[in-house]
C-alpha cells in the first residue's frame, strides 16, 4: 500500500524533521505539509519527498479554517501525488509507535480509519452544531469582539440552525483510502451545503470530514482512527512520556467510544521528546 501522508505543522520542527524521518520507507509516496499562516520560524525540508504546500492557512482552534487547510491538503495530494492508495493526515507533533508492518497490515484490510458516530457523540454537545459560531481567536476572546457578541445573542435569543443532514463527529485525524477522498472532494464541489453549513459550526473539524462520509456508501467500511491520545490531564492531550510507552507495550489496542482502536500514531510529542522517542524505537517498533 503506497501512502501519502498529509500533515499540519505550526511549530516543533525538530520532532516534525523526525516525524518525516521515521515514515520514510518503500511505501512512503510523500509527504505535504500545511504550514499554518501564524509560522515566523524558518522551517529546512531535509527530506526530499516532503513539500510544503503553497496554501497557508492562519488557523484558530474551533474555526473552519482547519476543515479549509486540511482540503487543501487532500487537493494538492490529489493533483501531485495521485497513485497513492490511502491519505493519511497526522499532526506535525505525532509519532509512530509500531513497526512498520503494522501500518500496513491495518491499510491492507481496505478500511477507512477515521472516529465517526452520529450524533450524540461524548464531549461533542449538538450546540457545536444548532447555533451559529463565527471564526476568531478563541484562545484570546475579548468581551467585545464583535463576533462573539453575536454569538452570545443569538443564543440568548435561540436562534437555531437547520441541520441539513444527518451529522457524524469523532476525531480529526484520518487514514483513508483514494476513492474515499476522491468522494470527499467531489461532494464538497458538487453539493455546498457541507462548506456552507460547517462554517459557521464550532469545531467543524471534528464533523466535517465524519459528516461527508457517514452520509456516503463509505459509512460501513469506517473503523476507529489509528492515532492514541491521551485526554486525561488537566490541559489535554498530553505530552507522551515513559508511562505511555509503558500502557501502549500492554495494550496492542483497547476500546473507545467509537470502537476498539488499534493505534499507529500517539499524539502528541515536541523538540524535547527523544528520550522517549528513542525509547518507543527501541521497545515499540522492533
């Protein structure tokens, strides 16, 4: 199976260097990357398969901006890397922690691996998606911001939103095949009822991608994402250390809310993160 690995980045270049590194075999076709717009540092591609792709993005947390890079991505992979069998989009602080054969044995049984369930979905509450949310810093939010003062109204006032489908949210990340992105691109140039309503929803890239392909003839060949993450701590998700290393040695998969999860990727690592890099290379992926 010949991958195309598609990955958003906007800082820990070291660990990024890594990334691409550890994914570079026979099977790795390349590797786009989107560089969010916000990126001062100078980022040195020292892999010859990997692009940074010309669109950038200035990407806030919960706006629709993230849904927009990722398409980006899929569509310049598309375009220059079409032989691809699966698209995989990672985080640019992600690592693997399995053998290389592993990867392929999950992409050989034909699956799309992407968190999906209809809604009600745990920590996914359907006001995310009934009221109307606008694209602005969310991490710095001033009383006064314009757009957050609409929100706050027309939620006082109820207004509410028709949802034109049904709608499926999970998690971000994915690995799917070519003819269930090439779908996914085709709906969204042919039917603008997906753009049109995710971009007012809040946190649509947790929705957007599920939505598309729950409502599609893909729905019944979805399994759990292939990337673990730990949400418990306080400021989730946390930094991976030994103890990770230690639970994932033990458990080859474990259960979900959407399914039982066979990781390749653990989320999430920084420029600090070789001692248990080296560690997971050593115990992890022999």
């Amino acid at each position: 199976m010949k991958v195309c690995y598609l990955i958003l980045a906007h800082n820990n270049f070291g660990h990024l260097n890594r990334l691409i590194h550890s994914l570079d075999d026979e099977y790795a076709d390349s590797f786009y990357i989107h560089m969010d717009e916000k990126v001062t540092e100078e980022y040195v591609i020292i892999n010859n398969k990997a692009t940074v792709i010309p669109s950038h993005y200035n990407i806030n947390w919960g706006g629709f901006r993230m849904v927009e890079a990722t398409i980006a991505l899929m569509r310049y992979a598309m375009e220059n890397s079409p032989n691809a069998d699966y698209y995989i989009l990672i985080s640019g602080v992600d690592y693997p922690i399995r053998p290389k054969a592993y990867l392929q044995e999950l992409l050989s049984t034909g699956k799309e691996y992407i968190d999906m369930a209809p809604l009600p979905v745990p920590d996914k509450p359907i006001e995310r998606y009934e009221y109307y949310y606008f694209e602005y810093n969310r991490r710095n939010i001033k009383f006064w911001n314009p757009l957050f003062l609409m929100e706050v109204l027309m939620k006082k006032l109820k207004i509410k939103r028709k949802m034109p489908f049904q709608i499926y949210a999970g998690t971000q990340w994915f690995a799917l095949s070519k003819k269930c992105v090439e779908y996914i691109l085709h709906t969204i140039n042919t039917d603008s009822r997906y753009v049109d309503f995710f971009r007012h929803s809040l946190v649509p890239d947790e929705a957007f991608f599920q939505t598309i392909i729950g409502n599609s003839p893909f729905a019944g060949k979805v399994e759990t994402s292939i990337v673990y993450t730990d949400w418990s701590v306080p400021v989730p998700p946390a930094v991976i250390d030994e103890r990770h290393v230690e639970f994932l040695k033990v458990n080859d998969g474990f259960r979900t809310e959407f399914g039982y999860c066979r990781p390749y990727f653990a989320r999430k690592f920084d420029n600090n993160s070789l001692p248990v890099i080296e560690q997971i290379e050593k115990e992890l992926r022999i």
